[in-house]
C-alpha cells in the first residue's frame, strides 16, 4: 500500500483549503447550502475488498448499510457511525475501514447513513443508531460501536445513552472524536496554528445547528459532559495535530478517574482522524481500530 509521509500530507490539505468549511462562519454556511442543494454520494466504492459483501435496507427512512465477510464464521457486530463534521456524507475511507474492520475482525458492520446538517439533529442520531447496535446485537450477537470525528461524538454520545438503559458495549472505538462541542477548551488555541483540516468558527456554527433543540453540554450532543461511570471499556485514537486532542486526554482522565477501562494511542504531529489516512501511523491506527473491535471469547 502506497505512504504518504504526514508533512506531505498536511502540506497538502492546506493546500488544498481542506479546512475552508471550519475556519469560518462563512464558509461553515457556504457547506451547509451546497451540501443541502447538492447532496453528495453515499453508496459504497464500485470495488471494494474481495472478501466481503454488501447489503443496504431502509430503517426508519435511513438507507442502512451492512458489510459482512464474504465468507466464514461472523462472531459479532460493529455499528460504525462515519464522521464530516455533522455536514460532509461517508467518504471512500471510511468504507474501505469498514470492509477492513468487516474481513480481519470476522463482523458483520453496520454502516448508517444519518442526516446532516441541517436536515439531521444530535437527538435523531442517536435514537436511530441506538436502535441499529440493538438491533445488531440481536442479528449477529455482541456487538460495539466506532466512530470518527462527528461520527465519534455520535458512538460515545449512544454509548452513554445506552449505558443509562442497562446496555453496556463490549467495545467502543473512537477515532478522533468530536467531544465538547462548545470548543471551550483553553488549549485548543495553541494546536490550531498546527491544525490543516479543523477550525472552531465553523465547528461551532455547524455544531449549532447539528444541537437542535439540545443545549451544546447536553450529552447526546457533548457527550465529554456526561458521566462516564459504569460505561463499556474505549479505544481512543488521537494525533497531536488536531484541535479536537485536547478534549481527548480529557476523556482519557475523566475516564480512568470513573474506572472506565481506555487504551489511548495517541500519535505525536499526526492529523485528524490519522486512522483514515494513507500514512504510516495511518497504518498502524487501522490495525489498532481492527484489534479493538475484534469480538474477544
């Protein structure tokens, strides 16, 4: 698999201005109405791997995605909630994660296709992808949830929902997670200067629309708000070039503090959502997602 070395690449996204939807009020809104007039593709790649299949139904007006292995035993299920910053559809590398977590994690992984800004609000999201891990657990047994950046602010905030209901996940891996959406963190003004991809004008204006009628500390919408006790063990992976890091030691503290069993790997000058990246320390997060989720006898 070709590398891109991570200066390279983040050369290359401020090149490309591929943080122009959150560096700016402005340029959050200019998202919100092309993304609303033009919605972009959401279905899987023409050519993904070899050794899984695809499925899609509709769940309360959801297309819902499920990638399983081709062939073989599946010992479980992975609910996997993409990121884009409440506004941005599934990429190519987040299905190309999914088939990887489907194939080598030997699960069936149910891929949702939530609404977005300014269509979609936090309480939805996680009512319906709640409903998805139930009813995953009950299709194919034991199951965790994933998510990245936007879309790990949705899998822990349904984590702690259904902690609250008696349900505790095996597993829940967050990639880059969006955590407190009030972006109040001090130290968040000393990373963005190091930042290529994320901004905080843009993310507070899209996380405002995305709150609805919730206040940004509740947890279905900050879940770094809620309490973390008796909460199913986290995989959290970070990279120090994102402005979002700073909330994740916070989680990692708070968590450990409430006896929440979390391994962190975090990666030091690495981007957001590194995990995804065609990088080396890309590669080594994807193995790391892979092992979290692979279902333990």
């Amino acid at each position: 698999m070709l590398t891109v070395p991570s200066p390279v690449l983040a050369a290359l996204l401020r090149l490309a201005r591929a943080n122009r939807a959150f560096v700016s009020e402005r340029g959050a809104l200019r998202r919100i109405r092309a993304n609303s007039l033009r919605p972009a593709r959401f279905g899987p790649p023409p050519r993904l791997r070899h050794d899984v299949a695809v499925d899609v139904r509709r769940v309360d007006g959801w297309p819902v995605y499920a990638v399983r292995p081709a062939s073989g035993p599946r010992r479980g299920g992975v609910v996997y909630v993409h990121g884009g910053g409440w506004v941005n559809e599934i990429a190519p590398q987040h299905w190309a994660l999914a088939a990887r977590i489907a194939a080598e994690a030997r699960v069936v992984v149910t891929l949702p296709i939530y609404p977005l800004v300014p269509f979609g609000t936090a309480a939805e999201a996680l009512r319906g992808v709640a409903g998805l891990v139930r009813a995953s657990r009950e299709a194919h047994g034991p199951t965790a949830l994933a998510g990245d950046s936007a879309g790990g602010q949705i899998a822990l905030s349904t984590a702690l929902h259904l902690r609250d209901a008696g349900e505790v996940l095996p597993m829940t891996t967050l990639i880059s997670p969006a955590l407190d959406l009030t972006f109040g963190n001090p130290r968040i003004p000393r990373v963005q200067p190091s930042d290529p991809w994320l901004g905080v004008p843009g993310g507070r204006l899209l996380a405002d629309r995305w709150r609805g009628d919730l206040a940004l500390t509740d947890p279905a919408v900050s879940p770094l708000a809620g309490d973390l006790t008796g909460l199913g063990p986290v995989t959290l992976l970070t990279g120090t070039r994102d402005v979002l890091n700073p909330d994740a030691h916070l989680l990692a503290d708070r968590a450990r503090a409430a006896g929440v069993p979390l391994t962190l790997h975090e990666e030091v000058g690495e981007l957001h959502v590194y995990p995804l990246l065609p990088t080396a320390a890309g590669a080594r997060g994807a193995a790391a997602v892979v092992e979290s989720l692979r279902p333990r006898d």
